[in-house]
C-alpha cells in the first residue's frame, strides 16, 4: 500500500498551467475541484498527444473506457433493479412510466390512415442501451394496451451481454418474449452497424447516454438511423435546478449511493462511478446544444425536469426533407 | 533536513505556498475528527482507501453487521464491519501491541503480505506433518480455501493502522490451522471468540452474536466447551498479532501452541461426524422398530 503522490492536496493552490500536464491516478479529485474542471471538455488532449477522457472523476485514455463502463455493468447487472429501486427509491420507475406516456407509441391500426398499397405499419422503435429492457416493456405494452398496436416492435441494443442477458431473462416473463416483437442485439451505440439508415420511427436511451465515450458520435448515429419526421428521446440524470435541494442531493448521492452498492452489491466503486458520472454529465442547457448540433429541431425548451431536475427528458425531431433545422 | 513523511511535506508546502486552510484535515487524527463531508473527502492515505465521515461509518457498521449476520457468506461486509467498528481506539490499541513487542514492530516495518504468491503452497505440503506450514496447507485443501480470499482494507485511516488489520484478516487463516476448528458456522463462531479475547476487536465480538443462529446442540457446545475455551486461552496467550507465520511454517505445531499459551480445542471435526453418525444410527433403530411394527400388524 504505497503512500501515492499528494497532487491533488495541491490542485488548488497551484495555477492550472503547472499541474496539467500531470494526470492525477490514484486520488480522487474533490467535487469542488470538479466544477473548475467542468469548464473544459470532456475529452482532451495531452502535450503528448494521448486523447483521454473522464471515466467519473478520472481521467483515462479514451480507449480504455469502453472496457472499463463495460466492468462496471457486467459487475451491476444482476442487482441491477434492486439497486435502481435503493439509490432512487423506487422514483425510477415513475421518471419511465411518465417518458414512455410521453411518448405515446403506436398508431391504432383502425384510426390511422394506411398508405394506399399496403397494410398499416407499427413503429420501429431503437431502445439504446437499454439492456434490461426496462423501457421496451413499457413501449410495447402501451402500444399493445392503449392503442391495440401489435405490430409495433422495439429492437433493444446494448453494448454489454450481461445485460443483455438479463434483459432476455425478463423478456420471459412479458408476452413479447418469442414474438417478434421484441429483440435483443449486442451493438455499440456510436457504430450501430447492423441498424440502416432511416428506417428507425423512435429512437429511446434512458439512463445510458452518460456512460458514452463520445456522446457527440452516439447523437449523430441516432441522427443517422431516424427516418425524417422521426424522433430522438432521453431520459438521463441532469443537473438539479434547486440550490438547498442540490445541496443534499449531493450528499445522498456521494455518501449514501456508494455505501448501499457496498452493503447490497458488494460493490462500491461501481456505484461511486455512477455518481460520478452523474455528475461529470452536461447540463441540461449544453445536452439540448449536443443535441441540436447533431442536426436534431428541438421542440420548445428542448427539455423536461422530472423531480426537480434529478432526471431530465431531452427530445429531438429529426427534420424532413425541405424544412430547415434552427 | 528535508521533510519525508506526508505530515511534513504537506506542512513545508504549507508554509511554502503561504496559503493557510482552516479546515485541512489532520492525517493521524482524521478518524477521530471529522472535517469532511461526503463532497469534499481528502486525498486516500494508501491505493484504495476511502475515508468516511462519522455518520457513513456508523451506517457502514450497522448496515454491515446486520446483512452478515443474516447472510454470513457475505465476507466483505464482514471486512467492512470489522474496518468500520475498529476505529478510533480499538485498532490503535492492536497496532500499538505489535508496536510493543519486538517481533510486532519487525511485522511493521517489514510489512509482509500473506497470500498465494508469497506463500509457496507446493513448498509446504512437502514440510512434515508435525510442522505449522503442513496444517495449515492440509486445512486449506480439507476446506477447500485459499489465501487470497481476503479483502484489502478500505475504511482504516491510519496507513499503519490500515496494515495492521490487513495483517489480522490474513492471518485468521492460521487461527484456524493452529487450533484446528473448521470454517463450518460453529468452528467460525468459537474462533472469533476466541479472537475476540485477544485482539479485543469489536467485529470479532458481534459475531460471537451469531451463536444465536446455531443449531440447540451446537449452541450447547459453544457454552460448555468452546466458548469457555476461546476465553481462557485467548486472554491468557500471547498476542496472536505479534507471530511471524511466515518465520513459524517449520516450527512443530504443538510447541508453537505451547510457546503461545494456546490449548488445542476438543476436534470439532471428529464431534460433529460423530454426532452425525449416532444421529444415523438411531435414526435407522427406529425405522427398523417402525417396520417391525408395522410388519406384526399386517401379519395378523
């Protein structure tokens, strides 16, 4: 157990242009730290020429964190409900009912008008990084339910098996599990290969967006596969827009998260990488410019606060031919 | 002279950068007075370390001691209810027993690890039978264990204080091999009395409380026979921290536990296969006299 060097004891006493150059491994920087830092970008470049990026609060080449996040999820995938259900007392399961309502998919295949030569088509919908199948269940049964739509399908991508597997594992317990309905592939959100263009009706990523490595890749990707008029939606941790309630929002994250992965999971560093990285995300103003970078029109604000900004749903509009984007 | 150990680096930088922190944490005393929160944690003392605030160590130890007293294969919550309880006085009080004893403060400055890499496992099953390194290669491969199974200390602040525990979790393995009690939950519970006696660690203690989730004939043993047995030997022996196991794998088991002051327990091993086989026997007596019975009533 070597003492490691005392750098970021001194990170803030010593001007920026002395300590860049050292990338800080073993210490953990302060929060406080953290809001200077998240004036710079996410990813950078060192004098040398290595590209890292931030995996939480730590700084790492960028290559190494697709491996990395990839550790932490196969580490939370069986817990992975229990735990959603600890860290937010059960309000998770709220933030998606209300972003799928949101959403409203399916077309009832009574009232829809059909294109002339062929019967009414459901809508195909993308869940990214949605593992667990959290969010297609609750497409498909509200497209199923509420507008008698059984031919919608939802395809689930996730670049992790563990938690693919255990979305499939769930699937057995919902009618969509052998139908076609419902399929599960392995695939890397800013690569989607197996995906054409313009063939996708809904593009979803709830609580996944922030684990990318490179956001900006991912969002031109969902840009690619949406048909035009289609839509873009995430639903992701953001910034809370109350100081007192940010303040011991904060505290319950960094102290009580990491404490109940220990006592529950068995794993405290996966969990203080998710709340960091909850922390290291884009605030709701720079996920909407992302998004519209992208080449996304984004409808009003461009966002929606759920329980007081903790998560927040980011929608895009890809445009048709012959419209401007802003 | 030039300042070489982290409370002076960090007072000479002090000093050389003119800028005074009315809250700067004070290394050693960091476990006993918190000026931290949970956003503003100070740098970890060695690789791993995460220093807590009272209220996240008072959580930790409850959360801990309840979820392994209900799920004992929970090991790492066991560490961490051990990390957790220690502080402030109780692990200071063993690190400052091996800082007594001079064998104590060469395992301090020495810092040995115990585990599959240091230990050569090939190496000690050749040893004779009579040796230490023997019994305890012989009661890992009977259990089924291996010496990498511990847990790295987390939650200790003091870096020497943080070695010292780690020493302790490493070498429960050898309690074991020493006295001979298996890792079933009756051998577990006996040890930890017994460890509890000599180290006065408080997790040791609480897990004396799992006696109460032993079976009515187990139990029974506990108070008559082993527990009286983990009290006595462990207050009258030396300190168990203070050993050098790894200087001891070729010394003779039974004057090793003489030179200690350390009875050998009754078998556990050769108790329980005895009662099992005496709860078979009788179990098969009665099915016997069921189907005499059963066969006279159906003959007339």
């Amino acid at each position: 157990m070597a003492i490691p060097p005392r750098i970021a004891l001194f990170r803030r006493r010593i001007p920026q242009s002395i300590v860049r150059p050292v990338i800080v491994r073993h210490c953990r920087c302060f929060s406080s730290c953290l809001r200077d830092a998240q004036q710079q970008k996410s990813t950078s470049q060192l004098d040398d020429g290595l590209s890292t990026t931030y995996f939480g609060f730590e700084k790492i080449a960028t290559g190494l964190k697709e491996a990395r996040v990839g550790a932490v999820f196969s580490s939370v995938a069986s817990s992975y409900d229990t735990m959603n259900d600890l860290m937010s007392l059960g309000v998770h399961r709220l933030w998606k009912d209300y972003f799928v309502r949101g959403l409203d998919p399916g077309t009832n295949p009574l009232s829809a008008s059909p294109p002339s030569n062929a019967l009414p088509r459901g809508w195909n919908i993308l869940d990214v990084a949605g593992g667990t199948g959290d969010i297609a269940f609750r497409l498909l049964d509200h497209a199923s339910n509420v507008h008698n739509d059984y031919t919608t399908r939802v395809t689930v991508t996730d670049i992790n098996l563990d938690m693919l597997a255990e979305g499939r594992k769930r699937a057995l317990a919902t009618p969509y599990a052998r139908s076609s309905r419902l399929s599960f592939v392995e695939a890397n959100a800013e690569n989607l290969v197996n995906i054409p263009d313009n063939s996708v009706d809904l593009y979803t990523v709830a609580f996944g967006i922030r684990n990318f490595t490179n956001k900006e890749k991912a969002l031109r990707e969902a840009y690619r596969v949406l048909r035009p008029g289609g839509a873009f939606a995430c639903l992701e941790f953001s910034k809370v827009n109350n100081t007192a309630f940010d303040a011991a929002y904060q505290r319950w994250s960094f102290g009580a998260i990491p404490l109940i992965g220990q006592l529950v999971a068995g794993d405290r560093d996966s969990y203080q990488y998710l709340v960091e990285s909850i922390a290291q995300f884009p605030n709701q103003t720079e996920f909407k410019d992302m998004i519209m970078d992208a080449g996304f029109i984004v409808p009003g604000r461009g966002w929606e606060d759920l329980s007081m900004g903790i998560a927040a749903i980011h929608k895009g509009i890809k445009p048709v031919e012959g419209s401007a984007p802003q | 002279m030039p300042p070489h150990n982290p409370v002076q680096l960090s007072r000479a930088a002090t000093r050389v950068l003119a800028v005074q922190s009315p809250l700067k944490p004070h290394p050693v005393l960091l476990s006993s007075w918190r000026a931290f929160s949970v956003l503003n944690r100070p740098p970890p003392a060695y690789e791993g370390h995460v220093p807590l605030t009272k209220l996240e160590r008072g959580a930790l130890a409850i959360g801990s001691a309840l979820i392994s007293l209900a799920n004992p294969r929970r090991a790492d919550l066991i560490a961490a209810c051990g990390e957790a309880t220690a502080q402030p006085y109780f692990i200071q009080r063993l690190r400052n027993a091996m800082l007594r004893h001079p064998t104590g403060r060469r395992i301090l400055r020495d810092r040995p690890r115990l585990s599959s890499t240091t230990l050569s496992l090939p190496d000690l099953r050749a040893l004779p039978s009579n040796t230490l390194g023997h019994a305890y290669v012989t009661w890992l491969d009977r259990e089924g264990v291996s010496p990498d199974t511990r847990d790295a200390v987390r939650y200790i602040d003091d870096e020497e204080a943080a070695y010292a525990m780690q020493r302790y979790r490493e070498c429960h393995d050898f309690y074991h091999a020493l006295t001979g009690l298996p890792t079933v939950r009756e051998g577990e519970v006996a040890l930890k009395a017994f460890e509890f006696a000599n180290t006065l660690l408080p997790m040791a203690g609480l897990a004396v409380g799992a006696v109460f989730t032993l079976k009515k004939g187990e139990r029974r043993r506990f108070w008559d026979v082993y527990g009286p047995w983990a009290i006595r030997n462990g207050v009258s022996a030396e300190e168990m921290i203070n050993v050098y196991w790894e200087e001891e794998l070729e010394t003779d088991v039974d004057e090793l536990r003489a030179r200690l002051g350390i009875e050998k327990p009754p078998d556990l091993r050769d108790i329980r296969k005895a009662e099992r086989e005496k709860r078979k026997r009788e179990r098969e007596e009665r099915e016997r006299a069921a189907n005499l019975v059963a066969r006279r009533d159906t003959a007339r």
